[in-house]
C-alpha cells in the first residue's frame, strides 16, 4: 500500500488545489518558499492528524490556514455577501485500498483514497450565527472547527484508524516531539509479557509507597494536629493504571537523555529506529525532512547509505538541499516542484542515475534549481567568464541569477538534465582541434531552443605556429585561445613574468592554469577575450 499523489487546498502557503505524485522514493527539492516541508507536514497530517508532534485540534490556529483564504473571508463578513469558514482539504491517494475506493475525490474521477478536512462544524451553526449578527467574529472561529476523515467511497470518519498506512516523519529541526516519538518507538519493541512485567514491577513500587514506614509516620504526626483531628487528613499514594510506567520511560544513548544528545545523532537515531521499526515495515512511509542537516560528511554518508537499504520496505519522501542526498539516492527519484509547477524525473537514463550516484560530489542541485547557467570545464574556465562577464557588464554573473558552475568532464550528464527538465543553459568548452567531433557529441543539443553549445570554430595546427608539440601538445585550449587574443607583453605584465617567447609563456600558463586564471581575474588590467567567451557571456544578455 503506497501513497500515489497528494492533494491540498488552503494549507498554509497553498490556496489553490496543489497536486504531488509520488514514486516509492521521492526527492523533493526546490527553491525556498515553494512549500517542500508543508508538502511532508501536509501528508503527515493527513495520515495521522498530528501536526508538529501534537494533536492537531489541540494546537489548532488560523496561522496553518492560507492567509489569503482567511484574509478573503474575514473580509466578506464585512459585506452583504459574506463567506462560509474557510476549511483545509487533503486528498491522500493510494495505490490500492479497496474500502476507500469511489469518486469523492477532488476532481471527481474514481480512485482509492480519501480526504482530510478541517472544517467547520455545523453543529455550533446556531452560536456562529450570533456571533455573525453582532459582529464578533475578528479572526478565524477555531473554536467551532473540527477534524474529519472522509473515504472515496463517501464514508466518514472522525479518527484514523481506518488507514492501514502509518505515517512517520522525521524533522531534524523539530525536536519539541523528538523525545516522544522516539520513547515511543521504543516501546513498541515491548511485547506482551514484557509489558505486563513492567507493570507488576510499578506496582510494586506503589505497593511499597503505600506501605512506607516513612508515610506511615507522617499520617501519625498528621493526627496529633488538633485542628485537623476532626477532618481525618491523611498522605496517601494516587493509585497508577497499568501503563502509567510508559510515562516513566526515558530514551537514553550512552547514559545522556535523549534530548539531551545533539541534533545530529537525535536525527540519525530517530531515522535508524524508524526504519526498524516492525510495525510499519512494508505498511508505512517515512517522511524525512533535510537530513543532512547537523550532520557531517561521514555521518550523513553512513545515513544515506543506511536508508538505502531500506527503500524496498519502506515508502520515503524526502526534502533536500543537498546536491549529495539527491545524488545519493538517485536523481531518478526527483521531484523537482516550484510555486507554480511540479516535475519528475523518471525518465533519466540509469547510466546518469549511476554516474550521479558514484560521483556524488557534483553541484546538480545547485544546476536544478538556478535560473540560467553557464558551465565550464575547470576552475580556470570559471574565473575567466567571471571576469570576461563582469568587464563588459559592470557586474558578475551571479548578480544577473547566471551561475557559473564547474562540471569536469560531464557536460552530457547535464545536458541530459536539462534537456529532460527543459532548464536554460549554455557549456562553454574547448573544440581541441576537432570541431566536428564536437558537433557529433552534441549533435543531440545543439538545436535545443534552451540550450546553446559555445567553443571556438576555428583549428590552429602546430604547423601555423612556432609552438612545438613538446611543449605545448594542445593549441586549441583556453590558455592558447587567450593569449592568441592578446600579446605575450600583456601577460607577462600580468603574470609579472620575463619570458621572451610565446611557447615558453604557453607552456607555463597551461602547467599553472587556475594560478594563471586568478591572476587573470584580479588584474587591473583588461584583456581581449576570445570570441566563443564572448559568446558565452552574451547568451542571455543579447537574445
């Protein structure tokens, strides 16, 4: 039994029915402020009517409505048309759950699932009335506001019991519930027996209390009180109920309470129990939210590799900001979602979801998620188009939301990214003296209205030059391509060097490229640059 899609109306940011579809792993990322954690509290609170660790109706306010929702309502009650309250729906859909199957959904065709409302109750229509005619309504009426499940198949319920799929959610920032949730976790390694001999042992312990010398002595002084002689005062022990010895039970690592511990180790124990958990394996989804948070490489290496073990037991979303966490568990597994849209990832081929995974150190999330993007091959390459940027527009590149993002040698594992996301970009790389060889490796892209391939369409052949294959093996490379654009007494003045030949210029500049690209980019003197840099910084500057 899996969660298939999710459905939300006027829950916190969204307004407008907002629809999720889920995979049995999900990664979401996106921007901040596009709703990723209200996507994960949303379901949790769907599943189980908690919200943040406690009961919803306990902690019910109007801040977890859609302001613009209430804002319209508290508005209306000042006009002659006035609306009803406004309500929260989430629509949770399953892959299969026969008695929830029917047509009750929000658009009306037939799935197994149901919806989650808080709304209001009518049963205090007659007091909220009242309070409409004498204009006492300021601010949502949550006191008149109820929880209810209601099945496709148009039956309601007011727990969720009826729900075969339990919810966990895993907040590495919220840990007001952490030490609940976990003590709770651990007691469901108790069995049976064990739990009835916890409870003789409580009993015990009142059984003690009760017949304490020490209670019996101050019952005795109690009665030698002359003013309370008459009213038979005396100290007793309140009796517990057999479980009362849960609330006794605190988790503890290494002899330290749980709350105790740092953030980091709180959010990895807390994972490691969920997905030990018995009770939820093959019937439950686990909802992380960041988890690279308080955690240091190692660690979060460990984690992720712990939880991917555990994909085929467990349903998982997870939210990120880690370009290491999505690589990690697969940019397959994507759900790339913004303010208005939200997109899948299925269909990369297994080959880049493996290169991605074994090459986890790559920025793809900072690709995913900027607006335009030039990339480059190296560092050099980076500090260069900063500079050539920032000479011909007064500013860097950065300041204009391009990011200049250094990929190596995996130019078509991003293009395959953006082409599959439809996502802006531009490479800048060398033609290494075989410009249709280039053209054939990016034969795929080249015509792609957001995509746009720069280099240099011209070849020069050591036999042009009086550079030996020696010393310089390639001519075609940025280094050469920069000075042929400017003098060797302008590099040298640069570089604060004395060489007397290009070749020997050449060759130092090549064997020190990022050194020679830094100095390049702090000089205060300007530079030609050649004309596939200009290109590239042109691209979408002057479209």
């Amino acid at each position: 039994m899996k969660v298939t899609s999710l459905c939300i109306k006027n829950f916190k940011l969204f307004s407008e029915l907002r629809t999720f579809k889920f995979s049995n792993t999900s990664i979401i990322v996106g921007n901040n402020g596009v709703g990723k954690s209200t996507i994960l509290e949303a379901l949790n609170l769907a599943l189980t009517g908690y919200y943040q660790g406690k009961n919803i109706l306990k902690i019910l306010n109007q801040d977890i409505f859609n302001k613009n929702c209430v804002d319209a309502y508290l508005a209306s009650l000042k006009t002659e048309e006035k609306q009803d309250p406004p309500k929260i729906e989430i629509s949770v859909y399953f892959d299969s759950f026969a008695e929830c199957n029917g047509d009750d959904t929000p658009d009306g065709s037939t799935g197994d699932g149901f919806t989650f409302y808080i709304e209001f109750d009518e049963k205090y229509k007659e007091a909220y009335s009242t309070m409409i005619k004498n204009n006492e309504i300021d601010s949502l009426p949550i006191e008149y506001y109820q929880i209810r499940w209601r099945s496709f198949a148009r039956r309601d319920y007011y727990n969720n019991r009826f729900i075969g799929l339990k919810g966990l959610m895993i907040d590495s920032d919220n840990f007001s519930s952490n030490n609940l949730y976990t003590s709770k976790i651990i007691k469901e390694f108790f069995d049976d027996d064990a739990s009835v001999k916890m409870s003789q042992a409580q009993r015990k312990v009142f059984d003690n209390l009760v017949n304490n010398d020490t209670v019996n002595k101050i019952n005795e002084k109690i009665l030698e009180n002359q003013e309370l002689k008459d009213k038979n005062v005396s100290l007793g022990v309140l009796s517990v109920s057999k479980t009362s010895w849960e609330n006794l039970i605190s988790t503890k690592v290494n002899e330290i309470p749980f709350e105790h511990i740092g953030k980091g180790e709180q959010c990895v124990i807390k994972t490691y129990l969920s997905f030990t958990n018995q009770s939820t394996k093959n019937k439950g989804i686990i909802m992380i939210e960041e988890p690279e948070c308080h955690l240091a490489y190692g660690n979060l290496n460990k984690l992720l590799s712990f939880i991917k073990t555990k994909l085929s037991e467990f349903q998982v979303i997870i939210t990120t900001h880690s370009s290491f966490v999505l690589n990690k568990l697969g940019l397959n597994n994507l759900l790339l979602i913004s303010c208005t849209n939200c997109i899948s990832f299925e269909d990369i081929s297994d080959d880049t979801t493996e290169f991605f995974e074994k090459k986890s150190g790559y920025d793809t999330l900072r690709f995913l998620l900027c607006d335009k993007s030039i990339l480059v091959e190296g560092d050099s390459d980076e500090l260069i188009i900063q500079r050539a940027y920032k000479d011909k527009y007064g500013k860097l590149p950065i300041d204009d939301g391009i990011d200049i993002i250094s990929v190596g040698l995996s130019f078509l594992r991003f293009l395959e990214i953006a082409k599959q996301l439809n996502l802006t970009t531009c490479i800048v790389t060398d033609n290494d003296g075989n410009v249709e060889a280039l053209k054939g490796k990016y034969k795929d892209y080249c015509d792609l209205p957001n995509i746009e391939i720069c280099y240099s369409k011209t070849i020069v052949k050591h036999s042009d030059t009086n550079t030996s294959k020696d010393s310089v093996p390639n001519l075609n490379t940025l280094e050469p391509e920069l000075l042929r654009a400017n003098s060797l007494a302008i590099f040298n003045n640069i570089m604060n060097k004395t060489y007397s030949t290009e070749e020997d210029l050449l060759h130092y500049m090549i064997k020190n490229k990022t050194d020679v690209a830094w100095k390049i980019f702090k000089s205060t003197e300007k530079i030609n640059y050649p004309q596939y840099i200009l290109d590239s910084i042109g691209v979408y500057n002057e479209k």
